[in-house]
C-alpha cells in the first residue's frame, strides 16, 4: 500500500478510541498463531460496528464469517447480558479458534458459531424462524464475497422491520467500478450493492473507508417498517 497517511491516521484514531485490549489482542494473536489470514476488521471497525449494535439496541446478533472471532468480540460486547451471537463459518478450524478466543473474553456463553457454508446455515435458521424463533435485530455479512447476495435474502428472511444489516468489504480498493471485471468477489459485492439499493424493503447507503486495511468500504442498511 502506497497511501501511509491513512494508515498514520488510523493509528491515532486507535489512540484515542481503542486503547489496547487484552481479548482483542490475544484474539488477533492466537488467530495468528492457528495460521489464520489477518483480514479482521481493523479497530476502529470493530468500535463502529459495536456502537452500531449499541444504537439498535440488538439483543440478536448474527454474522456471516467468523474468522477467529475478532469482530464477533466487538459485536457481542454490545450485547446485554441475556442477548445472544450466532456467527457463520466455513472453517471449522476457524470456528475452533473463534471459540477459544470468545471464551478467553468472556463472550463465549452468549455467542455460539454455527459451522458450515452460510448459505446452508441460514436456511436451517430460516426454518427454526417458521418454526417461531424470533428474528435478529443486527445482521453482519462478512463471509465469501461472491456470495453476499444470496446473504443478503437469507438475511432478509431473518430480519424484522428495523433489523441493521451491515456488509464488509464491498467496494475492494474501487474493483466495484469494474463491470467486467473476472473476479467473483468484485461481481459479488457489485451485485450485492445493486440489490441493496433496488430493494423496496431496505433504506441503505454505502461508505468508503480507508485505514490501515487499505481501501474498502461497509454498506449499512435498516429493513423497513
Ligand atoms: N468477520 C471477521 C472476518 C471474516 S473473514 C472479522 O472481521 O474478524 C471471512 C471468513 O468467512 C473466513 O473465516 C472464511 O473461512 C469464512 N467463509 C468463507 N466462505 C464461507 C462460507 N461459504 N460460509 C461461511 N463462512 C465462509
Ligand atoms: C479480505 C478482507 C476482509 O475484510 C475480508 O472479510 C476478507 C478478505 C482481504 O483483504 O483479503
Ligand atoms: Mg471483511
């Protein structure tokens, strides 16, 4: 990366608003040391997606994408304390990490991960929601790009009127603008963009973020009354 001034920056946002944090750092350090990819949120990520669950007053959160559970701390930190985690992931190697790291941050009675393709997943929770289990209040979608649309419906299928669903990842260093271009990832986040804007039930926006992952961006959403 040739742009170091946002990442300087990042540094003296992290100063100010996420002071070192034994749980996150021995999350980061652990998820390191099992050989998992360093593709976290950064810090002040993990502080907005917090705060963002704080202000929904979420009481069930869902992610898609645990990795070693690093932003599964900062979101199930703003959980009180009878709400409730459940976070998707592929790897169950990852899943197995995530849980240790949970656990060593005290999170872990209050989250639980679910490992599997999302996809599959979200169909089982779709069925226990028919069968009247009651829907979350705050979606993160964070799993394999190509395919946060269909996500983004299982998702839906999971939300009430007034549930936030935010989305990682979604502009990839601008490859957004690139219709043609070969990559799934890139298809998956222009597709999952169009759709978030053409659906009826959502009110949504996206911001560009820069920082110490480079440049990026989050899609934040509410489900309509
Ligand atoms: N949310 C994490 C980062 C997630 S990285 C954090 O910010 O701390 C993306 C994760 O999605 C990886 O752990 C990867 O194994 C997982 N993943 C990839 N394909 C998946 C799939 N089909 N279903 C569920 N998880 C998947
Ligand atoms: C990468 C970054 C992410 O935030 C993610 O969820 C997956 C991959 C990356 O930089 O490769
Ligand atoms: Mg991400």
């Amino acid at each position: 990366m040739t742009d170091q001034l946002p990442r300087d920056v990042d540094r003296y946002l992290e100063g100010l608003f996420t002071p070192l944090d034994p749980a996150l750092e021995h999350a980061l350090a652990a998820s390191d040391a099992g050989g998992l990819p360093a593709i976290a949120v950064s810090p002040t990520q993990g502080k907005f997606l917090h705060l963002l669950a704080r202000m929904a007053g979420a009481r069930r959160i869902l992610e898609l994408g645990t990795l070693g559970g690093y932003s599964t701390i900062w979101l199930a930190r703003a959980l009180p304390p009878d709400g409730r985690l459940v976070s998707l992931e592929l790897s169950a190697h990852h899943a197995e990490v995530a849980r240790g790291n949970l656990r060593a941050a005290g999170v872990g009675e209050r989250c639980e991960v679910i490992v599997g393709p999302a996809l599959a997943s979200l169909a089982s929770l779709e069925t226990l929601r028919t069968r009247g289990a009651a829907p979350f209040d705050f979606v993160f979608i964070d799993a394999d790009k190509g395919n946060y649309p269909a996500y983004l419906t299982g998702c839906l299928a999971l939300a009430r009127p007034g549930t936030v669903i935010v989305a990682d990842n979604v502009v990839r260093r601008g490859a957004v603008l690139d219709a043609a271009s070969p990559d799934a990832n890139v298809q998956g986040a222009r597709a999952f963009n169009a759709q978030l804007a053409a659906d009826a039930r959502l009110d949504a926006t996206v911001l560009q973020l820069v920082g110490t992952k480079g440049h990026d961006g989050m899609a934040i959403a509410i489900v309509r009354a």
